[in-house]
C-alpha cells in the first residue's frame, strides 16, 4: 500500500482529532524516519520529546524484548522485580525522595494535582474541599476535563465543559502575579519551565526562582511539568536547573521510556508522595514490569551518552545556525537545547506551510499555535547531521519553494 491508500483509511475509519502531515512513516533508526513509499526523513520532532534517545535504541530494544518475554504485567496488585529498582534509579538520577509511575503524562499531572490537593488537607490544613491551584495561561498540561479547566486555549474548551473548580491562572513569566494570586487555600503553583506547545516560550529570566522563593515562604507546593523539558531535552537534567531551582513536585514522561511505551511519573520526596495510603489513587499499566524495565534502559541511555551535555552543546549551534538566516519572514529565533521554535511573522500565512516544504526536502517538523516551527530532533543527532539540514530550513524559512 501506498502513502494516499494509508492515508485514505485513516480518514474514513479514524476520528479526526490530528491534523498531521501526509506522510506514513513505517521505520524509524536513530534519528532518520522512512516512508511507506520509501522516503527518508530527518526527524526534527522526536514525538515532543518522546524520543530524546533517538528511534529504536538498541539497549532499549533489548531491555523490551527481554522483559517481555519474561513478564510484561502483574498489576499493583503483587509486586514484581522492575519496578522497584526503577524506583531506586530514578531517586539516584534525580535527588528526589520518591516516585510515583503512571503511563501518559497527562495521567502524571493528574496524580499531581491530586497530591498537592492532599497535601493541603493534611499538612497545610486548608478547609476540605478549598485547595486552590494556580496556573499560567498558555500553558498545556494535557486534555484531560481537569487539565483542560485551566487551559486558555479555546479549541481545547469550548465544547467540553462544564469544568473542574480550584484553579486560578495568571500571565506566565509573571511572579507578582503569582505573588498576587497566593491566598491562605493555595496548595501549589504548576508551571512548564519552558511552554512548549505553547510556542516554545521561555520566561524571563529569574521567573523560576522568584516562583520557588513565593512557594516556600507562603507554605505553597512548587510543580513543574517536566513531560516535554525534561530528562536532557534543554541541556539540563530538568529545565528548572537552568535557574537552580528544585520543584517541590517535579512530573515526568515522554522520554522516560525512550518512545517505546507510556510511561510517566511523578517526582517529589518522602514527605509529599508519601501521603498517599493504599487503594486512594492507582493505575492497573502504571508501573507495570514490562513499563518500568524499558525506563530503566532509558534512563541509562541518557546517562551512557552524555545525552543532557549533547543536547546543551548541539541546542547553542542549532539555534546560532537558525538565528543567523536572517529571513525576512523570522520574526525570532528562541529555544534552550534542543528545543528551539522559529516564530513565522503573521505576514508569512502561518507556520504550517513551511513544514510542508520541509517535508518535501526529508525534513518532518511541526508547527505549533499556528505561527511557529518547533525544531527539537533526537537528542542522539550530531553536528554533521545539522550542517545537511541547515541549506534545506534555509530555503524554506526565505521561501525558496520546495
């Protein structure tokens, strides 16, 4: 079968809620995709971050097919021999206390918002049923009914209410506002360090430590939406570290299993997870053998290859090579790492077409909010593979044709 034949049956059997670009990718090695019709493509999107290690990593590819001859769930009901170990690695990795697994990351927010909710009960002693949770608008933490109640984003909401009380949202990069919004039922303020499918916008700088600093003097929990930013996409372990600043509750997912699985967890020490009691919140994938097996190769691949350091050196290039274009339809060039969005000026009709033109010379990336291009392959890719990129995104982003 062929690109339109596949493409076809998609849009008469599934609902229509992408709009993906019209190519069928049917291989994936490193860095580079194929096509159906037997195209290749250098991948500039990594699933969003999903697969900071690249397509099919060999060592994860092994610890999967081990681990699923093995067994590959047993349910929170026993135990089984992965996930603790998982556990002790990522507290070794990441300093905190404790982990929480589930498997999407929206599920991770959830369980978040959830905790910092208890936490407020039982250690703030906030009236039951009063916790408030401030949040930043332009902010997406998902698509869930919770996580869509404080989103600003119309398309996200219109038709999907009514929605989940005990948010407040404030401008981001904006701490007085936060400042502002603090009230004696504030349990947490939930952030991205850096709004990635908001445009890849980065706040100013100190925002994050002012946050911080807010947080711990009026007794509030700090959480960072770490699913896109984190585990080396910036150039840092965690987005957060850019400023030195340490979430109370720090969520994770997307390439805590390299692209190969769901998996997701939450992050924080002994004194907030632990007051979950059995049977109050759970999940029959979450933490599941098969699931925590392939976390752990992924983490070992981001710290056998230096991933965090590749991405923090080859990031500063990719965006020096893009900022010095010059097209005159650019209107800005931002990004730490890895991830990086070239923002299109409203005059250039929208950032969807020039991904199309990428496409049409092997280059897949995305556009998001409508006027910008995110950048952000593997974090695997190397300086010789940019430099074949570069001529191409040239071309596109002065309008060179395809």
């Amino acid at each position: 079968m062929n690109t339109q034949e596949f493409i076809q049956i998609e849009e008469e059997y599934g609902a229509h809620n992408y709009h993906p670009l019209d190519v069928v990718i049917t291989r994936g090695e490193g860095v580079w995709v194929y096509d159906v019709d037997g195209r290749k493509y250098l991948d500039c999107l990594s699933a969003y971050s999903a697969l900071n290690q690249g397509h099919v990593h060999p060592e994860i590819l092994a610890a999967l097919v081990e681990q699923a001859g093995k067994v590959t769930l047993t349910s929170r009901a026993f135990r089984n021999d992965q996930l603790p170990l998982l556990y002790k690695e990522l507290s070794e990795l990441t300093g905190y206390g404790m982990s929480l697994p589930m498997n999407s990351g929206a599920e991770a927010v959830e369980t978040a918002l959830k905790i910092a909710r208890k936490w407020a009960y039982q250690v703030k002693k906030v009236p039951r049923h009063q916790a408030e949770i401030i949040t930043a608008a332009g902010n997406f933490h998902g698509r869930t009914i919770s996580t869509i109640s404080f989103s600003t984003e119309p398309l996200y909401r219109d038709d999907f209410g009514p929605f989940t009380p005990g948010f407040v949202t404030v401008p981001y990069g904006d701490a007085e506002a936060v400042a502002k919004a603090i009230t004696p039922n504030t349990a947490a303020v939930l952030l991205e360090p850096i709004q990635g499918e908001g445009g890849v916008i980065i706040p100013p700088a100190g925002y994050l430590k002012k946050v911080a600093e807010l947080c711990k003097q009026n007794n509030v929990l700090f959480i960072a939406d770490e699913i896109q930013t984190g585990l080396g996409r910036t150039g840092k372990l965690f987005a957060a570290q850019h400023e030195d600043v340490r979430p109370d509750v720090t969520v994770i997912g997307k390439a805590l299993a390299g692209g190969f699985y769901p998996v997701s967890a939450v992050l924080a020490d002994k004194e907030i997870l632990g007051l979950f009691t059995p049977g109050e919140h759970g999940s029959t994938f979450g933490g599941n053998p098969l699931a925590a097996a392939v976390a752990r190769a992924a983490l070992r691949v981001i710290v056998e290859e230096n991933l965090v350091q590749r991405a923090a050196e080859l990031g500063e290039y990719f965006a020096e090579q893009l900022a010095e274009i010059g097209s005159p339809l650019v209107k800005e060039v931002r990004g730490r790492g890895l991830l990086i969005g070239v923002e299109m000026k409203k005059e250039a009709g929208g950032a969807r077409r020039f991904c199309e033109a990428l496409q049409k010379r092997g280059i897949l990336a995305k556009e998001t909010h409508e006027h910008v291009i995110r950048f952000a392959p593997p974090l695997v890719i190397d300086k010789a593979t940019i430099d074949w990129a570069l001529p191409s995104i040239r071309a596109v982003l002065n309008d060179r044709g395809a």
